[in-house]
C-alpha cells in the first residue's frame, strides 16, 4: 500500500492546512474553524499531525501534577444554567467548610504527596475579600511548601469588587497572602451572545479578559480553559482560541490550555433549555489535536482532562496532541454534582501506568511545568501514598480469603 493511498480521502484544502501548521505557520481562525469540523479519515489525519506537532514541541514526556481540589463552598448565586455543583443556602446539602476543615484537607493531601491544592468555590453572597484572603493566609502558615492555585476569574471579580482596590493591587494583596498560580476557568466560551445564554449572570468577556491580562501583568500565572458541547458552534470555539492566543502573545502568561466538555446530566442547560448532551469523543479529540496546532508556539502545554473524558479516552487524547495528563484531584466536586462518573481521584500510580501503557514517560510536574521528578524505570517507582481502601467482597469470596490466611 502506498503512502499516498492513506491520504487519497484527504481535500486538499484540508491538507495544506495541516501542512501550514506542521511547518511553523500560525493557523487563522478560519483554519481552526475548519478543522473542528473534520470527521473520518481527515479527522484521523488532524490527529496525527497534531501528535507530531507535540512530539516536536513537548517530545515524549507526558507530565502530571499530585494535586488536590478544594471547594470550600458550594453556596452561590450567580445561577448558570450549566451547573450542577451551586446550591442556595438553605438547600439540605449546602456546605460552607471552616477553615479548620480546609485545613485537614490540606493535611491529607501532603501526607498523599500533594504539591499543588486547587481552591475554588461558589459566589457566597455573605463573603467578601476578606474571605479569600483568610483561606490564603491560613494554608501558607500552615503548609508554606504548598502551591495555592485558587479563585477563578468571578471570584476575582467578585473580591475585587468587594474590596474597593485597584484590580492590580489587589491581585497583588492576594499573591502577598500567598496565592500562587490562578485558574482560568469561568471561561466557558468568550463570546457574550453565548454567556447571556448559559450564564446571563456570570462576568462577560471583557471583564474575563482584563482580569487575566492584569494578573499576568504583575507576574501571577494561570491557566486558560474553554468549555464545549453544549449550545456553541465551531465558529465559537475557533474565535475563543483565537483570543486566547492573543492573550499569550501580549503576556506570555498562561501556563496551559484545559478543554473541558460540557458535562450534561444535572444541569439546566440539558434538561430544560436543548444543550447538546455534552461533546462526543470525536469532539474531544478534534479540539485537542486543533488546540495543539493552533496554539503553537505560545501554548504548548494541552492538558488531556481524564475528569471529563474519563481515563481511555484520555489517553488517545495524549495521541491526538495533549501532553498532560492534568492533576490527581483527590477530590472533585464540580464535574460530579453535573453527573459525571469518571470518580474523584486518580492516583499517580494509575497514572504513569496509563501514560506508559502508550509508550510515554511519566514525568511529575509543578503547577508552572517545573519537572519535579522523571519515572523513566517502572521499577524504581515510589510506593503509593494512597489511603489503602479494602475491596468489598461477596460473601463467599470472604470465606475463602479468611480460609486461605488461616491456612498460612
């Protein structure tokens, strides 16, 4: 079979593109556009070129963080139609955690090798900057070797306005009390005909955009996400990424790109207001593999969500682009109160199996990509840090186990 037989159902217009962009070219919004709707074998050709471009920009290190999430609140107001996790405070499940329990949190995750916890919560109406500052100050007196990645863009801006301060200063208020990295979450899609839809209350772009821009402008790093599968088209997505890369080429600023899909069973978004029922597989991996190309050379770190996609899936996601393989969690909320069940936590050890079992390296990695430490030799692995969690057995298996341990 010739090479050229693998490439016959390929348009040309298609692959100049993918060429275009395996050669250095910056791909425009209509390119991305273009390529977030591929399907068969140019969906299978965008893979594979996005899978060179990262072996080009990133080699075979696949990397991730020993983390833990944090959500010290799930009271919020704000109302998107695209959460499960919010709950008023007179709700049956509300919680509103002390900081003595945030801090027990933080002590399991150390002694579970943590070096980054991720906080974030719902928009309480009864807090104030104040709050956030508190939950800073406490974590760095207690734990000064932990990352603090916390408060997303709306709990910026809802500190920010509670404060009375110049938004730069106080951002800088809160790296002083020991916030580290931010999440560039509450992203969902930049484009405000979409947010009016999905979160008519929720911060629009340009108070999105002029937060990241300000903390990247006093060194504070973050993340940038973008949330697909629901009511947006391509032209959505492309544009989104399209800002996104103009963010960097000012500030160089974001550490990452985190797509995450649309996770559907819970919300309103779904049942009452006709999303989509989340992104599809190829979906994911399209915008993975359009992600990497695109973003080139200003992001190159694409993080493959295995809360979102679940763990397979993730792994042909570090195939199709993706070179990280996210954060350990230990504990998630937000994705599961919206119905996921790809679980809560991911252990490192499950990890760097998953990552080798597709010939990659596992490679332990800081919240701003600094390698901790490289897993080149399965048998030098440390032992697990995991709390040991006993199987339920039925009730003849646990006849025969007790027998067996008593025979020797």
């Amino acid at each position: 079979m010739s090479l050229e037989r693998l490439f016959s159902d390929l348009r040309p217009e298609v692959g100049h593109c993918l060429d275009r962009a395996l050669s250095g070219a910056e791909l425009g919004v209509d390119d991305a556009e273009r390529l977030l709707q591929l399907e068969g074998a140019e969906l299978l050709a965008l893979q594979r070129a996005a899978d060179v471009a990262r072996l080009e920009d990133k080699g075979d290190d696949v990397t991730f963080v020993v983390c833990r999430n944090i959500n010290f609140t799930n009271v919020c107001y704000v109302g998107c139609s695209f959460c499960g996790f919010s709950r008023h405070k007179t709700e049956a499940d509300v919680f509103d955690h002390p900081m003595e329990v945030l801090l027990a949190k933080c002590r399991d995750a150390v002694a579970r090798g943590a070096t980054e916890v991720c906080i974030q919560g719902g928009i309480h109406p009864n807090k104030d900057h104040t709050h956030y500052r508190e939950i800073l100050e406490s974590i760095k007196a207690a734990h000064p070797e932990l990352h603090i990645h916390a408060f997303s863009p709306e709990e910026i801006d809802f500190g920010h306005r509670k404060s009375g301060m110049e938004l730069s200063d106080y951002l800088r208020w809160l790296v002083d009390a020991g916030l580290g990295t931010m999440p560039g979450t509450a992203a969902e899609i930049l484009d405000d005909a979409v947010r009016n839809e999905i979160s008519p209350r929720k911060l629009k772009r340009d108070r999105w955009v002029e937060i990241v821009k300000a903390a990247h402008g006093i060194g504070l790093r973050s993340t940038s996400t973008l949330m697909y599968g629901h009511i947006e088209s391509p032209r959505h997505v492309a544009h989104h990424l399209g800002l996104l890369r103009e963010i960097q080429q000012e500030t160089g600023g974001f550490t990452e790109f985190v797509p995450l899909g649309f996770i559907h069973e819970k919300n309103v978004l779904f049942n009452h207001l006709g999303a989509r029922p989340g992104s599809s597989a190829p979906e994911d991996l399209r915008l993975v593999a359009v992600a990497r190309l695109f973003l080139r050379p200003w992001i190159t770190n694409v993080q493959a969500s295995w809360v979102k996609m679940g763990p397979k899936l993730a792994q042909v996601a570090l195939m199709s682009g993706a070179n990280d393989f996210g954060g350990t969690l230990m504990e998630e909320s937000i994705s599961r109160e919206s119905g996921s069940d790809h679980g809560e936590n991911l252990p490192a050890e499950d990890m760097r199996r998953l990552i080798r079992e597709i010939g990659r390296t596992p490679v332990e990695r800081s919240t701003t990509y600094r390698v901790l430490r490289r897993f080149d030799d399965p048998a030098e692995d440390p032992p697990s840090l995991e709390p040991r969690v006993e199987p339920e057995l039925s009730g003849p298996t646990r006849s025969r186990l007790a027998q067996g341990r008593a025979a020797r």
